[in-house]
C-alpha cells in the first residue's frame, strides 16, 4: 500500500467540516451497542446511590418497572441484572442462586412483563449468593470447580425458566459453558443464549462493582485462581476456543479498556459476536476525574465506548448507557 506525499496529498483536508468528518468516519457508536447494567434489591420504595459510583442507583423491585422505563423509551436493546442479596440469605454454597423466587428471579418476570422486547442478561456466578464472596464452592482454602458448575447449571436453569433471554456466566469455571448449553438443551431451552465472559481478568478495577452488590466486605483471598492472570493474551484466545467449542453464541472481554488489545485479538481470530464491560473501576475513574473538573464527562464518556466499537466490539456493558444514549439521539 502506497500513498502521495505532502503537499499533494493532505490529510486534513478530510478533516475540515463536520459533514466531511461524517462521511469518513471508520466507526460509529449507536445505541444498538449499549447494554445496562442494572442494581436492585429487595425492600420498598428503595433507592440509594452506590458511593464510589456516582450516578448508579440500587432500586428495590417496587421501583425497577419506573428505573427502567427511560432505557425502554431511549431504545436500549438489553439489560444486565445484578442483584443485591441480603445477608441473611448468602451462605456457603450460593443455595439462594437456586430459589425460584429469588431477587433475580423476581426481577426478570417483573421487567419481562413490562417490556418484553428488552432482552434481560442474566449473570450466572456464584458471588452474590456466597457468604465467602467467591464465585464458586469453596472447600478449606480451595475453589473446587466440578462440584460449582453442578450449582450454576442449576442457577441457570432457574434464570431460563424465570424469562432471562440471555445467561450470562461470569465464573470463570472450567467446563460450565458445555454443561450449562446441554442442560438448557435437555429442559426446553434451547433458544437461551450464552453470553460467556470467556476472557475475565483478576482486575484491580472491579471494587466499586462489589460495593454495589454489598459483597466486597465478604470476599475471602482474592479470585486469581480462576479469573486470568493480566499478563496474559494468549491465553485469553485459549479460553474463547473453548467456548466457543462448547456453545457459547456470544463471548466477553472484562474489563473493557486496559483490554482493548484483547478485544482486537478475540475478534480477529474468531470473528463471532464480541462483548465488553466498561467496569465500575473504568466508569468511577471518568466520573472522579469529571466531577473534580480534570476532564469533560460527555466527551470522554463518548470516546471511551467509540474505543470499544474501534477495537471490534459488537456491544458494551455500561454504566454511561442512559447518558450515551440521550447524546446519541440528541445528534
């Protein structure tokens, strides 16, 4: 590939007005591409803000229908549910991951009620259930991974029958993916979704997350035995292979920016439908730095999730979905 040379050949002639701009932009962010992670809790008329992510409320059940209703009014095409479970109900083994009429349950026959054609992304892991806030079973110091993939495919079992479109597992567990998909296979629920985190890193930017869901102050050690190691990229590439071979339709990179060369290597190679989280560590850090005057919030909010689309994303979990969205249609 060859070009001319200056002064023949002048790039900023494609730069000098907005519709030209327009006309030769490589990529475009829509609101196609923003999914909401969402909070709630059980409780009335329950609404508080998470303090390290500011903007980002926790809603009892009785006030999610109104929550919602301006992401269904914008046009965002799905939703991720993170339910906050009381204390009382966490123990050992994550059983309340299993109850019908658990928090999550509850919120996806309420939200699928009320605007069915939002696609509800369930997350499948053990953390919000545990005492012990790991993602799986734990057995004396040891995360065991047969006996805890036996409990997500019965977790997500039971979000499939409650009207979850899309499962979501966030575990990191070896082998979950083809248990769960031959689990949903012999129920009926064939036409369920994967949506495999396939590429989840031990990361520094997941605190805030944790505050929301109340189980930072459970967790036990660190996850670094099952989430990867962020030295690594090949092996990222691995552990989408696998996936993908046990039946994963959709796979996810998480976190989202520091990642971005993941995302490029994933999509490349594979070339099928490519996630990733703008984590609560990535939203806190643009919100910190906006709200103490260091940088303007609409403009880095939009070029962080352009970032995304640039490096191969088909979509992005995100906390700036509502505000990216209004932007999007207000152009």
């Amino acid at each position: 590939m060859s070009f001319g040379s200056y002064p023949t050949t002048r790039p900023r002639r494609n730069r000098q007005d907005g519709f030209t701009r327009r006309l030769v932009a490589e990529h475009r962010l829509s609101t196609d591409d923003l999914i909401w992670p969402i909070f709630f809790t059980e409780g009335t008329a329950q609404e508080t803000e998470v303090a390290s992510m500011p903007g980002v409320r926790r809603v009892s059940l009785d006030r999610l229908e109104a929550h919602v209703a301006p992401a269904a009014k914008l046009g965002i095409p799905a939703l991720a549910l993170f339910p906050v479970t009381p204390v009382d109900q966490r123990d050992a083994e994550g059983t309340q991951s299993g109850n019908p009429d658990n928090l999550m349950c509850r919120a996806a026959r309420l939200l699928k009620s009320a605007f069915p054609d939002i696609g509800l992304i369930g997350d499948v892991a053990l953390d919000p259930y545990t005492d012990h806030g790991h993602d799986g079973l734990l057995r004396g110091d040891v995360i065991v991974n047969d006996e805890s993939v036996a409990v997500l495919v019965r977790q997500s079992l039971n979000q499939a029958e409650a009207g979850i479109d899309i499962l979501a597992p966030s575990d990191m567990m070896d082998g979950r993916i083809g248990a769960i998909r031959q689990a949903l296979d012999a129920h009926g629920h064939a036409d369920v979704r994967l949506m495999s985190y396939a590429a989840k890193y031990a990361s520094a930017f997941y605190g805030p997350f944790r505050d929301a869901l109340g189980s930072g102050g459970f967790l036990k050690g660190d996850k670094k035995t099952y989430q990867m190691d962020p030295a690594n990229s090949d092996e990222a590439l691995r552990e989408v292979a696998l996936d993908l071979a046990e039946g994963a339709d959709m796979v996810m990179v998480k976190p989202g920016m520091p990642y971005l060369d993941i995302i490029r290597r994933v999509r490349e190679r594979f070339a099928v439908p490519t996630f990733a989280y703008q984590v609560s560590g990535e939203y806190a850090m643009i919100m910190a730095a906006a709200n103490n005057g260091w940088i303007d919030r609409d403009r880095a909010m939009m070029e962080s999730l352009l970032a995304f689309k640039r490096a191969g994303c088909d979509g992005i979990l995100t906390y700036f979905a509502l505000d990216a969205a209004r932007q999007l249609q207000a152009r």
